[in-house]
C-alpha cells in the first residue's frame, strides 16, 4: 500500500517542493498529483498521475484529448479531480493561444499554423475555421465556421463569403483539423477549396491557402501549388 502525500517527508510532497523549488522541479506525475490531491487509501495521488500518465503513454498531448468522461472511467478519478484536470489542460491551451495577438502578419503557412495548431491539434472532431485579412496581409477575425463528427464537417461557402464582406476583408485563409493525422487532403478538401476560391474571383476576395492541421504537422495548399 503506497502512503499517502501527508506522510511523506515534507520536503517530498509535491506543493511544498514547488514552493521550495519551483514548478520546472516537479515530474508530470507529480503536477497532476496536485490537480488530484489524494484523498483514498489505497494509493497516492502521485501513483494515480502516474497510473493516469501510463494510460496515455505518458504522453501529454494525448492527455490533453481526454475528455471528463474518459477520466472519470479511471478507477480513482471522480467528477471534481476529472473537471480539476480537464480546467487545467484547457487553461493551458489558452495560454498558447493568448499569446497569439490578433493583428498577426501573415507571411507564411507556418504563421497560420502557429496560430490554429494549438486550437485544432488537440480536437478528436473535425473543425472548419476561418482567417479574414486585410489587404496587408494582417489578421482582422477569426471564426469558427462548422464543427463536426471525426471524419467531416459541413462548409457553407455563402456563410463564409457573407462573413468576409462584413469585415471587409480582402483575403481569407480557411483552416481544418484532421483527427486521424492523415494530412493528405481528401477530394472533398479539394472540391471546397476550388468552390471557395472561386466564390471569392467573384467578389475580388482572394483565397489565400487553407491549411489541413494534425497534431503535430500541417498541410497547406498553397505550399503544394494547389491554390
């Protein structure tokens, strides 16, 4: 039977080693053990970060894409201590993109996938997002067009032409997820992308590229002359 934070050494336990130490000190195991904060008997709450950390190989993304269902399928996990990760992972997530300001310049595809890669790569749904962009190439909004189940998601092409004369834009880049982590674009991908870009020849609204994010990579089209 492991014992339980309190009757560690006090220099062990993973608050006060923080305090102590700063937080870059403590292992993955032990942050998640100060979301869980033990409260059975039969194991700490270092070991249950560590059960948790095993489930995903220890890998932080896949954690990331838990949600509170799968952890409270966790023996050990219940409502709070699922809710208490699932907040910390997204806060997390947030914090990347806060990072990102709105008046981004756009000079490449890897400008676009900085700013949707920490928003898309993490989703086990599809999601259809959309950059407008001013005549200097600079961020004016971004909007989420469409979400999906894990294979597709529907693209309104009226929608976007219609949200992109009301920011007066005079570009656009469109971006989507692929959960399975094929960048491959598929024919569906292809067809949309010629209706958007065409829609846009009529209206003197340039499509710019639409990128295809995974979790750890992107696809643009623009990069693969097909825009």
């Amino acid at each position: 039977m492991s014992l339980k934070i309190t009757e560690w050494a006090v220099e062990d336990r993973p608050r006060e080693k923080l305090i102590r130490k700063g937080i870059s000190s403590l292992s993955d195991a032990e942050l998640l053990a100060i979301l869980i904060s033990s409260g059975t008997r039969k194991k700490s709450a270092v070991d249950l970060g560590r059960e948790l950390l095993g489930i995903v190989n220890n890998n932080l993304n896949s954690l990331g894409k838990l949600s509170v269902s799968d952890l409270l399928k966790i023996s050990g996990i219940g409502p709070a201590r699922a809710v208490t990760i699932s907040a910390a992972l997204e806060l997390g997530r947030r914090r990347n993109l806060s990072g990102l300001p709105d008046a981004n310049h756009i000079k490449c595809s890897k400008d676009v996938a900085d700013i949707f890669q920490p928003l898309l790569s993490d989703l086990s749904h599809e999601e259809f997002w959309i950059l407008f962009l001013n005549r200097s190439n600079r961020v004016i909004d971004r909007m989420k067009l469409s979400q999906g189940g894990i294979s597709g998601t529907v693209t309104d092409v009226r929608i976007i032409m219609k949200k992109a004369i009301e920011y007066l834009a005079s570009g656009i880049i469109v971006c989507h997820n692929h959960p399975s982590g094929n960048l491959n674009p598929s024919e569906s991908d292809t067809r949309i992308t010629q209706k958007i870009k065409d829609a846009g020849n009529l209206m003197d609204i340039q499509l710019l590229d639409h990128l295809i994010i995974s979790e750890k990579d992107y696809y643009s089209f623009a990069d693969n002359g097909l825009i």
